[in-house]
C-alpha cells in the first residue's frame, strides 16, 4: 500500500468523525487529527479502533499516544503491517 492509498483510507475513516470540513478537504500527512480536523479524544480512541480493524492490526497504548497526525498514523500502520 503506497502513501497516498494509506491517506485515502484514513480520511474515510476519520471523516464521521471530524468537525472542520475546510481542513478535512486539505487533508495531508502533516494535517493534526485534534488541532487540525477538531476530533476530540473520545473519537479519536473510535479512529483507532476503525484503523485497527481496517488494516487488521493491533495498536498498542504507546503508539496510540502518538498517533495525533496523519503523517504519526501512516508511519504506525506501516511498521504494524511489516510485523505481521
């Protein structure tokens, strides 16, 4: 999967979830899921489940800390696909 289907999936994931439309359209790896798209914590914790189920894989409490920005959630889903 190459960066820009990766950014195609998250923004189908994310977009139930966001509150500014204007930035959700310009959306990029350096796009902040919280500052940016205003996804407040408790849809965040949904985002990753849905990243989680989407790609199959497992996100652990570390990487969910991290996992605040377009480009944060690519590099993650990357390594977690290369362990499986």
């Amino acid at each position: 999967m190459n960066n820009e289907q990766l950014i195609e999936t998250l923004k189908k994931i994310v977009k139930p979830y966001i509150q500014d439309e204007a930035a959700f359209e310009d959306l990029s790896e350096e796009t902040d899921f919280v500052n940016d798209l205003k996804i407040n914590s408790a849809n965040l914790v949904d985002v990753i489940l849905d990243v989680e189920d989407e790609f199959d894989i497992e996100i652990d409490n570390d990487s969910m800390e991290q996992m605040l920005s377009v480009q944060a959630a690519m590099e993650i889903i990357k390594t977690k696909l290369n362990q499986k």
